[in-house]
C-alpha cells in the first residue's frame, strides 16, 4: 500500500491522518461503531423494562414462578434452572469463539474450523432453548381469570399451590360456537373461544370449598396477597369478567400485560441477534474452510465475527440478570 | 497496555481462567436467587434490595471480563477504549436514572390513590 500512496508530509504526525491512533483496522472500528450503538438500543429496551418495573413495584410478575420449566421434567418446580444452563451454554460458546480468534492468530486452520463449528453449534442450542421458553410461556401451564380492571387472578388451594382451570372448571352445557365469517353478515370471523367461560369457573370455585384467589400484589416479603375465601368468592362473582390462558401481546396469565409484552421484545430481539450471528458465523466457517483467509494470511475476519458474538454474549448477560433475577 | 499487533502469543490459559471466573460468578448467582438469603431481601440500599444490588454488580463484573478478556478491550488503545466504555456508560447511567425516577413517581402516583387501578 505506502508504495501507492503519495507522501504528503503528514506521516507520524497524529492529526495529519498519516496514522492510525486507534492501531485498529476500519473493520474492527465500525464493528466497535455498532456494538456500542447496539448496546444503547438494548439499554433502551432494559430501561424501558426497568420504568415498567418500577411502576408496578409492588405487582409484577415473580420469575421463578414463570419460568420454572425444564426438559423432560414434566410438572417438577425447577426455578431458573434452563435459563441457567442456556446462560452456561452461550458463554462456552463466546469460549470457543475467543478461542477461534486465538488458534486464528496463529495461523491454524484446522483449530479455527473446529472452533467455529462449535460456536456455531452453541449458538443454535441456545436459540432452540429459547423458542421452547417462548412454547413454555405462550401456552401457559395454570391459567388464570382477568377481572373487568385487567387484573389477573390466579387460584391456590388451602395448602398454597397452583390450581389449574382444568381442574375447577365443571363443564356446563352452552350455545355459544365460534362465529365464522361464513355465518355472519359482515363476514367477520372471531377468535379463537375461551377453552372455559367465566361461568364454569365460578360454579367450579363455588363447590370446592379448599380453593382460593391470589391477586397481583405483593407482600412485605415478595409474595402474591392470598385472599380470603369470601373475598376470593367476592372477587370472582363481581370483579372477574372472563379467563386468560397462556400469554400474548394483550393478555397473559402471569400479570401485568406488560411483563409479556418485554419478555416477548426483549428476548425476542437478542434471539434474532443470536440468529443472525449463527449466520454470519456459518458464513465465515465457509470463508475458513474454503481457505480465503489463508490466502489473506490473516484471519482478522473470525476477530470481527468474534466481537459481535461476544456482544451478543454480554447482552444475554444483562437480560439473564433483569429478567429472571432481579 | 498498548498493544503490538506484529507478536501473538496464546492465551488459551487465560480463557479458561475467564471461563471458569463466569461460570462460577452465574452459578453463585442463581443460587442466590433460589434461595434468597432472607436478610438479603430485608435489607434495602438506595430503595433497591441488597440481593437485587449483589446481581447488578456480579453481572457488571462479567460484563467487564467479557469485554476485557474475550471482546479483547484490554489490548486495544486507551482512545478506542475509553470511547466506547465511557460513552456507554455515561449514557447508560443517565437514562436509567431518568426512567427509574420516573417510574417510582408514577408508582406513587398510583399509591396515592388518585387513580383506581385494582378492580
């Protein structure tokens, strides 16, 4: 390159541009350009989160109680445990890419291949676990009623836990069918009906006499407020207006309808990060084993790719801690 | 700790070290956030518990170890360091600040029971 250009007298002085104060090539530079305007966004995000959080201080949403699935342990309480382990399997897959950048300092091919690969498969484990956070989280294990205020009711028996609504509901004969576009005159279909109404709950609450209401707020201690039996039975005939399975943009049967609109965005937009890094890194492993940074000489390429994989790694960290911890 | 682009020693011992210095800093983390020390929670700092200051600084403390030892901030030059950490932090701080703060007063306004909202 110097051979190319022309002297313009300003080489070794630090503002003349003759040199590179940062000792960063340009790439590296506009990758460090978009992680810190990336970071800001997330912050945006996490902020937005942390007003929401503040707001409803004393009412939102427990995490253990939420996300408290795991593999194969059908029904058993396992509190953070496979979000723990996602965390686990992200940061060994920044260890493996930090040791790709290493092997590819050096110049060694075949290392560098193996440790792209393993990246590239942590990277797609941990989108997959957390698309199945997203099943577990949709679809809702206990259900809960919404009253007419949007608040969110959920039912304990005496000794304190879960009651689903497939265990009060009494099933009662009803008219009531899905209207499709169809049958109607201005051909509008609806959405899809409740599983239960609002009535077979209630009878169901009314018979078993061991059932009880909790609502949103929380205790001195960080607990949900137990209601008492006529202040449960009072809640549900006036105050309820219709039940909430699982979770969407609008309701869900967790909380405040806010707490899935974050985890939805929040998750959401670092999962398409993980995914697009996926991609950029099948990418590169190609450009590996095709042997264009051998014939570069330099594998500053997998640096770069490195920077944006542990970015996304730092951003996993944040949201680990804002949503399932604190 | 200005960096010299030319030489490249490994640092695969180093890795490890971070490695295991993030993965015993997350596992301390979700055991305390399953058992919850009950004098953690009672006690409260600057209107926040002491349990929840504990995982802000333990995640800090990873944040710093991934940019410095993976994201190789450490090798870079004080310049480019301090324009992208500083930035993000002064920014940061303020917007979280701001929106807290915020946040609080609308809880109170809610408290103060010139909106019903539990019905």
């Amino acid at each position: 390159m110097e051979t190319t250009v022309a002297n313009t007298g300003t080489e070794g002085k630090i503002w003349g541009g003759g040199n590179q104060p940062l000792k960063a090539s340009y790439g590296k530079l506009m990758m460090w350009f978009f992680i810190l305007s990336d970071a800001l966004t997330f912050s945006g995000f996490l902020a937005a989160y942390g007003f929401s959080r503040f707001k409803f201080i004393d009412s939102w949403p427990i995490a253990d109680e939420v996300f408290n699935h795991f593999p194969f342990l059908h029904g058993v309480d396992a509190p953070m445990y496979y979000v723990a382990l996602m965390t686990f399997i992200l940061i060994f897959s920044s260890v493996t890419m930090v040791l790709a950048v290493d092997a590819g300092h050096q110049m060694k091919q075949k290392k560098v291949i193996l440790y792209m690969f393993l990246t590239i498969i942590g990277g797609a484990i941990f989108v997959g676990s957390q698309a199945w956070e997203w099943k577990n989280f949709i679809k809702g294990e206990y259900g809960a009623v919404e009253t007419k205020g949007g608040q969110i009711l959920q039912f304990l028996d005496t000794e304190g836990h879960r009651v689903a609504l497939h265990d009060i509901a009494i099933d009662m004969p009803q008219e009531r069918v899905q209207h499709e576009s169809k049958n109607g005159i201005w051909y509008k279909s609806e959405g899809t009906l409740p599983t239960y109404t609002i009535e077979e709950i209630r009878a169901g609450f009314a018979k078993r006499s061991d059932l009880l209401i909790r609502t949103q707020v929380l205790t001195d201690t960080g607990e949900k407020t137990i209601l008492s039996r006529e202040e449960s039975l009072r809640r549900l005939n006036t105050d309820a207006i219709g039940i909430v399975e699982g979770a969407n943009l609008i309701h869900n049967e967790y909380g405040t309808p806010l707490f899935a609109n974050f985890f939805f965005f929040i998750t959401g937009f670092h999962g398409f990060h993980v995914f697009s890094g996926v991609v950029i890194n099948i990418i590169i492993f190609f450009n590996i084993i095709l042997g264009t940074y051998e014939k570069r000489k330099n594998y500053e390429m997998v640096e770069k790719v490195g920077l944006y994989w542990h970015f996304v790694d730092l951003v996993w960290v944040f949201v680990f801690t804002f949503f399932y911890l604190v | 700790m200005a960096h010299d682009t030319a030489h490249h020693e490994s640092n695969t011992s180093r890795i490890w070290k971070v490695f295991i210095l993030l993965s015993v800093v997350t596992i301390v983390e979700v055991i305390l956030g399953i058992i919850k020390p009950a004098f953690l929670i009672e006690t409260t700092l600057i209107s926040m518990k002491l349990l929840n200051w504990i995982f802000i600084i333990l995640t800090i403390y990873k944040a710093y170890y991934i940019t410095w030892a993976f994201m190789h901030m450490e090798g870079e030059t004080k310049g480019l360091r301090r324009a992208v950490v500083w930035t993000a932090v002064f920014l940061i701080s303020y917007l979280i600040f701001i929106l807290l703060t915020e946040g609080d007063y609308i809880y109170e306004v809610f408290k103060a029971g010139h909106k019903s909202w539990d019905f």
